[in-house]
C-alpha cells in the first residue's frame, strides 16, 4: 500500500531458532510422556501428553508461519502465497484439542468409579523431566512473545502446558504420601476442562478468518465516514476488510472524488487514515471520478 511493494521479513524471523529448540525439546518430551502414561497407569501424565502433543503442533504452525511470512510462492496463481496454511493448522488444533479434552474427561469419569494402580515413582519422574522442559521452553520464548504475536501464541501454549506439568506433578506427590489414587483422575479432568475453553476459543478465531469477516474490533463505519472525510473524496462504497492470517489485516475500497482533484493526494491521505488509525498493514484503493457508473453494473 505504501512505498514499493517489497517483501518484508516478520517480526518471528528474529526468533526463530529458539523456537525451533522449543519445538524439538516439546515434540520429543511428549512421547517420552505418552509411553511413561501408558506405562504408568496415569492419566493425569497421559492427558498431559496430548496437551502437549497439541502444543508441539501449535508451536509447529507458529514455525510454518514464520517460513511463509519470509518465502514468496513460487506458484504465480497463489496471489497470497501460504499465509492461510497457519489458519488452516489452528482450526485442525482446535478440533485435536476438543477430541482430547473429550477422551480425558470420559476416561477420568471411568476412572473415578474404579481407579486403576498407578505407578507414582515413574509419574514423578516424568512429571518433573516435564516441567523443566516447559521451563526451558517457556524461557526461549519469553522475548520473542514481546515482538511477534505469532510467537505470542506459542509461549502460550507452552504456558500453559507448564500448568498442566505442575499439576501432574501434584498429583503424584499427593498419591505418593497419601495413597489417595482418585487425585490422578481429578487433575486429569482438570486439565481437560481447561483445554476446552482454549480449544472453543482458537476454533472460532480459526472460523472467523476462514469466513473472511471483518477484523475484530474494527467498525466498517467508520472506516468509510473517514476516508470519507478526506478533502475531494465524495463517496466511498464497496469496502470490504478481512484477516489473510496472524496479525495481517486486508482491506480494499472504492472512493469517487470530484472533478479536477489530484487522485495521487487522494491514494496518499487515503493510506495514511487506512494504515494510521485503522491498523491495516495491506489494502487495495479503486479512485473513481465523479459520475462513474461502473460499480452499479457489477453483481456483488
């Protein structure tokens, strides 16, 4: 929209290589985790697992989202290149996190009934390998979530798997003094009730682009009566704003101006209000001179 149409690198390329540390120290902890629950009887370690089997893959889009953002298409026919491939990642999140959350709360519910041995030595082990691989993890990304909210979005998921750590970690303490085996169950229900919201939450953002409905937060209202209000400009129509992908909103409008004014001033006071006070980093401006009839010929 503004200066040459160059390819600019994002913010996450800076990060980058810490990111991809974190990646491969989650994506290997949770077979690690997996097999100790399978192995252990725990379904607290178990559902932990797939909390982190959903972060390593949230942590994967976030990588894949990076390379994109830094890689033109090769293919000439994807005028957008692969920006939507990280939407198309965080909806298949959303549904892995809701059928995980799903077989947690339906095995935790069996399991209060009649609770299984679980085998707390091996738990806490694991549990504890876990929580300094989260630690290690939630450190590399610490700066990176500053700058990128791309990567915002995995020091959160790594967060928050922190949590889950932790609670596994309680879990086998608690069984370990007390023998009170119903804990493992209860903090695995625990963790799935706190996927779900999690899981509803990035699905509907996922939806919500996929649909190309407008930003949130921005009102099309007043986008127009303020381009509107530039001097020359006498009608705008046709606008239309949508989410091409993480932190990268689109827009295209259609402005009519009067006679004998200089559509070159138009395009540059129009970028400013577009870019300056509604935050669109990429948009498409049609100048029409007064009078013009075209647009009312067209179908949509």
């Amino acid at each position: 929209m503004s200066g040459p149409h160059t390819h600019v690198p994002s913010a996450g390329r800076r990060h980058l290589r810490p990111l991809t540390i974190a990646f491969a120290l989650v994506l290997t902890f949770l077979v690690v985790e997996a097999v100790a629950g399978v192995l252990s009887g725990s379904l607290s370690l178990i559902s932990d697992a797939g909390h982190m089997a959903t972060d390593a893959l949230g942590l994967g889009m976030a990588l894949a989202a990076i390379v994109a953002a830094n890689k033109r298409s090769s293919d000439s026919g994807r005028t957008y290149g692969f920006y939507r491939m990280e939407i198309l990642a965080a909806l298949a999140n959303a549904v892995l996190l809701f059928a995980v959350a799903g077989y947690v709360l339906y095995e935790a519910i069996d399991r209060f009934r009649e609770p299984p041995d679980v085998l707390t030595t091996p738990m806490l082990v694991v549990a504890v390998a876990g929580l300094v691989v989260n630690i290690v993890a939630w450190q590399l990304l610490r700066d990176g979530a500053e700058e990128s909210i791309n990567v915002q979005g995995a020091y959160l998921e790594v967060l928050a798997d922190l949590i889950g750590s932790v609670g596994v970690l309680v879990a086998a303490v608690v069984m370990i003094l007390s023998g009170w085996t119903y804990v493992d169950p209860l903090v695995a229900a625990l963790i799935g009730l706190f996927i779900l919201p999690r899981a509803w939450r990035l699905g509907r953002q996922a939806i919500r682009i996929l649909t190309q409905a407008a930003p949130p937060g921005m009102d099309l209202d007043v986008l127009g009566a303020d381009l509107l209000a530039i001097e020359g400009v006498i009608d705008v129509h046709d606008i239309h704003a949508w989410t091409l992908t993480s932190d990268m909103d689109v827009a295209t409008v259609h402005l009519m101006i009067s006679q004998g004014t200089d559509s070159h001033s138009i395009l540059d006071q129009a970028r400013d209000v577009i870019e300056q006070r509604h935050h669109i980093s990429h948009a498409t401006l049609q100048v029409e001179p007064e009078g013009h009839l075209g647009c009312s010929e067209l179908v949509w």
